[in-house]
C-alpha cells in the first residue's frame, strides 16, 4: 500500500487515532488474501509475489502443502515489525503527554492496534509473528512508556539488530499481546528499518511451512542508521513476500513525524502500493514512488 500523504495526515492526527490506525491494519491483512484465497492484487505485482498453486491457496508454488483446518483454510504468514523508537512515546500531532494520558502516546496506539488485529479469532487466519526494532539488549538501557513519560530515556548502543519476539504462528494472539504489554514493553534509541527488514526476510526465509509469506512494516519515523529500507523491501518482494507500510504523525519527518517519501519507496519495493503501476516506477536503480 502507498503510504499516501492523505492518510498521514488526516487519519492518524483525529481524535480517532486508535480506530484510524486498527482499522488501515486489519485493511493490509485483509488485503493479503488471508486462509485460503489469492493474494489481492496491489496493482501490477507479477514480479513481487509467486502465483498461487492451481487450487488458489496460499502455499508457495511446487511446495507441499501446510496443514490445514476442517474447512481447508491455509493460514498465511504475516510478520509484523513494529518500530520501538523512543519517539513513540510522542502523540500523534508530536507532542508528549503526561504519564496519566499515556493512552494517547503512539506506543500505546501501536501496540494497541497490533493486539487487535492478531488477537483470536484473527489469528487463526494469519499465521502472525512479532519482530521489535532495534533490539533491547536488556539492563536499563531500554524504558518503558511510564518511565519515558517521566523524563528517563535510552542510552542503548544505536542501530542494534531487531529482535524476533514471536515467530509466526497460528494461534499466536495471545503470546503477541503478551509481549506487547505496554507496562512492560520498552522503547530505545535509533531506527534501523532497514536492519529490521533484513532481518524479517532470515526470519521467514527460515520458515518450513511453504506458506505466503507478508510483512507489515509499522513505524513513525523515517530510517536513521544508514540503511536502504526500499533495497531490503525489494530483495523481500523478490523472494514472494510482500511488505505493507502502516504510519502514522506529522509528514515533516522530524522529531514527531515520519518520512512519507522514504516509506512510500517501501511500499512501491515492497510490491504494496497502491495503483502500483503508475505511482511506482524505476529510479535509483529499483522500483520506488514516482512522486515521493
């Protein structure tokens, strides 16, 4: 999917944040052809995803077949990467609130949103996995939200790998709602997308389950480590597996917003955007947005 600037814009700065944001979720997994039926077509993406086997269902071609349930449903595997940057203690609009307001940060939203979306009995249609950016190499050099709301920050070494929490699975919700416990789950410094994407393709690639494979990329920020996001899209796209960009703040890309132009390249390398073939097209040697 384009991260079309209307979206950043009107949808995540509303009083509705958290239902704007589950809602353009559950839209990409819904999108991705869950428990059985083609993957949706994002525009002409011939050349990012394998074609389904004759029967329509979502295991890769010439592979055996995964186990299915009493109504021949194949659940599809979806890896969620959800950016746990320090920004995201922030409000949409970039502001931060106060330790009692905590529901308003985007940490919240986010994590929120991504236990709605794999909880049952969503999560016996995708097989959802959970993969944190950067990794927390534990200590205090992570916070969490409340001890970020009151003035401590991260002093974690930067641009770290990402840290795989659960692997994708069916009937995974619980252990992903679990790892997302706001009061406990921590934010640090840097934003190696990336890196996390790099990662998301060993983590699948090492599957066995012959399953579609999808990422969905969800960040604030734009990428700060050196890294090529859209190159690490595009080498997933190449390998069948299409990655889904969901962002939400301000577009200026600064301290409270994101970088629309770097994370539409994502969507356009990831074989997602929308209207594929005409918002996309060749530039800095691989598919990106014609207009970012």
């Amino acid at each position: 999917m384009l991260l079309h600037p209307s979206l950043v814009e009107t949808k995540w700065i509303a009083p509705t944040w958290f239902a704007a944001f589950a809602a353009f979720a559950a839209f990409a997994a819904a999108a991705m052809a869950a428990c059985g039926a083609s993957p949706a077509a994002d525009g002409d993406a011939s050349s990012a995803a394998p074609a389904p086997d004759d029967a329509g269902s979502p295991f890769l071609d010439g592979a055996p077949a995964p186990p299915a349930d009493a109504a021949g449903c194949v659940a599809p595997e979806m890896l969620v990467v959800l950016d746990r940057t320090e920004s995201m203690r922030s409000r949409p609009d970039g502001t931060v609130p106060p330790g009692d307001l905590y529901p308003e940060s985007k940490w919240a939203i986010a994590t929120g949103a991504v236990k709605t979306l794999a909880a049952p009995p969503n999560d016996a249609t995708v097989a959802f996995g959970l993969e944190l950016f950067p990794r927390d190499p534990g200590g205090t050099s992570c916070r969490t939200l409340a001890e970020e709301l009151a003035g401590k920050s991260a002093n974690n070494p930067k641009c770290e790998e990402a840290e795989l929490l659960v692997p994708p699975s069916s009937g995974a919700g619980t252990a992903i709602g679990g790892a997302l416990d706001v009061s406990t789950a921590r934010l640090c410094n840097s934003t190696p997308i990336g890196t996390a994407l790099r990662n998301a393709a060993a983590t699948l690639a090492a599957s066995t389950s012959h399953r579609r494979q999808f990422v969905l990329l969800v960040t604030d920020g734009e990428e700060s480590c050196g890294t090529d996001p859209a190159s690490a899209a595009q080498a997933l796209a190449a390998t069948g597996v299409k990655t889904y960009v969901v962002a939400f703040a301000p577009t200026d890309a600064g301290p409270g917003g994101v970088a629309v132009g770097g994370l539409n390249d994502i969507a356009c390398a990831g074989g997602t955007a929308f209207d594929l073939g005409t918002t996309c097209g060749i530039r800095n040697g691989g598919v990106r947005a014609s207009s970012p």
